[in-house]
C-alpha cells in the first residue's frame, strides 16, 4: 500500500503530467561521505564502493534507477569519495549517461542537487543514497508524483509512537521538479530536509510525502553492512532464477568460475564469486558471501561473514560473524 499527504495544501504548481515520468527524469546519487568514527571499517574502503553481495554498493542505486527507465545521472561525491570517479571512469563504456560531480566547498546534499539542476534540463529529479540499498518501486513512486502534480516527493516510512501519535520519517529518497529548483539560491551549504523543503514551502510550492512497503538500508558500520549484505545474499538465494553465470545448489549460488571441492560442507544461504577457491574439508554458513579470487583453505570454517576480494582464509581458520577486507590474509 502506497500513501501521498500533503506538507503545504497549497495550489497545483501545474497539472498532472501526461509525458511518460521515465523519460523526463534524471537520477541524483548523494555519494559524499564523512570520515565520522574513523574505524577501521570506515578506513577498508571508501563507503560507495564496498562490495555487498559481491558488488560495489552503489551498483544497487543505479540499478534502482535503471528499473525506473532512468538511463540519465549524476554521483555527487566530495574529496572522501574520489575513488568513486575513478571508478566511473573505467566503467564508462557500461554508464555511458552518468556523471560525477564533486562537493568542493562542501555545499551539503541539496546544494549538490541544486547544482545539477542548474547544469541539467531535466524536468524531473530522483534523489536517492549511494551509501544505501534501495528496497523501494521507484517506478511507482515517479508515477506517483507525475500524477499529483507536486514540486517535490518526500518519501517517508511511519513510525509509531508511544503517546499513540504516528511519525513519518524520511528515508532519503525525493523527487524534485526542475523548475521548482532552479528558482531556488544556491549559495552556501544546504541539508535536503532542514533547508531545500522548508525553501520551497516558503516560495509556495507543493511538497507531497509518499509513503510506500519499501525504504533504505542504509550502511553506517560493519554491523549495518553485514545486515545490509545478508538481506542481498538470502534474497539472491531465495530468487526463482539464479544469476547470470552462477549455479544453484539448493541455497547456494556459486559462480561457473568457481571451484568447489566436493566435499566442502555449504549451509546457505551463500554466495560465492568468480575466481573463489574452496578447498576440501572446508565449511561455509551463510549468509556468507564470498569474493572475487578468494581462497577458503582446507578445514577452514566462514560462518554470517562477508570476505572480500583476493583474500584467504587459511587452513584451520574460523571466521565468524565478520568482514574480511581486500587482500587480507586469516591464519
């Protein structure tokens, strides 16, 4: 069940749209990322590219757009997620149509968005997290705000309350008509929702909440990451057809490149990439996902981890409940 209330019952800032929203949208991915804790997960890797499921996490944001018929877009980042560019750049050949775009000053998540609607003629703006898995239709919410006619969609999540009252919480997922950003001030840093919303409230446009069955998971440290990994593992394992180039065997799913040995004990759900390496007498328990060209010595046991590229689990190891960062080595 889907739910549209108004924030400012104020009047249509134009009629329901009848151009397809699809084609007239472009896809904002907030990227940036601050080095808060600075743990030792933080320092793996910059947070847009971590590899959940055995892909970098802002695949799942493109991905997410794709399904909408987004083919457009922009990654903002800032100077903690250059490495996000670089990535781009060598898959351009596969993005052809997407940009990115660096917080220099910083500017803060609507500041970003208000500088790619100046850059862009897109009519219409989907805003959603780099450092997040989409679980939402935003197919569905696109159609939602074509139909309503507003300047922007906040979508939010209900949360009871004990007083008996229901908060709506946002998850950090918009949609911005063009026109109504680019009469906005661009100067000096923006927050979405403590800035850009109340500005264009106060400029008398209409701004809709869309409540959907769908949200974020959001990935702030290896507790939330492994979540985050587990829910992709065990829905890819629970799917009716198995990926591309990867073998079912029950709940396991383990990639043509893979080598198994037959006596490797596999209690799924689990996930094993391409190039991975499972010696005999090994134990896997899932949700586990194994990564590109990884070894699994004999007799080592992985149980609810996420082990990532190149790495080994050497000969009589255990590993449990644990993330296993690129090119590490357990004795």
């Amino acid at each position: 069940m889907v739910a549209t209330t108004d924030l400012q019952r104020a009047p249509l800032s134009g009629a329901p749209r009848d151009e397809p929203s699809s084609t007239r949208a472009s896809g904002v991915i907030l990227a940036g990322t601050y080095p808060w804790s600075n743990s030792r997960f933080d320092r793996l890797l910059t947070r847009p590219l971590i590899p959940v499921a055995n892909r970098p996490l802002i695949g799942y944001a493109l991905s997410s757009l794709r399904r909408a018929g987004i083919a457009r877009g922009t990654i903002c980042g800032n100077r903690n997620t250059r490495a996000v560019g670089a990535w781009l750049e060598s898959h351009r050949g596969e993005e052809p149509d997407l940009s990115y775009l660096e917080d220099p000053m910083p500017r803060g998540s609507a500041g970003c968005v208000l500088d790619v609607a100046a850059a862009e003629n897109s009519r219409t703006f989907v805003v959603t997290n780099g450092t997040a898995i989409p679980n939402l239709d935003l197919s569905a919410l696109l159609k939602s705000h074509q139909t309503s006619g507003a300047d922007a969609t906040v979508v939010v999540y209900s949360e009871p309350r004990s007083s008996g009252h229901v908060s709506r919480i946002p998850v950090g997922v918009y949609v911005f008509e063009g026109d109504a950003l680019r009469t906005l001030p661009r100067q000096g840093f923006l927050d979405i929702k403590e800035h850009l919303i109340p500005m264009l409230v106060r400029d008398g446009g209409r701004v809709v909440t869309y409540e959907g069955s769908g949200t974020l998971l959001p990935i702030w440290n290896h507790q939330t990451y492994l979540a985050a990994n587990e829910f992709v593992v065990e829905s890819m394992a629970s799917s009716v057809e198995a990926p591309d180039g990867y073998e079912r065997r029950g709940d396991v799913l383990i990639h043509d490149d893979a080598s198994v040995a037959d006596d490797v004990v596999l209690a799924g759900p689990i996930l094993i990439a391409a190039g991975a390496t499972v010696r005999s007498g090994a134990v896997l328990i899932g949700p586990t996902s194994i990564g590109l060209d990884v070894t699994v010595e004999a007799g080592a046991l992985v149980s609810r981890s996420a082990v990532w590229r190149r790495s080994s689990i050497r000969a009589g190891a255990c590993v449990d409940r644990a993330v296993i960062g690129d090119d590490s080595v357990v004795d």
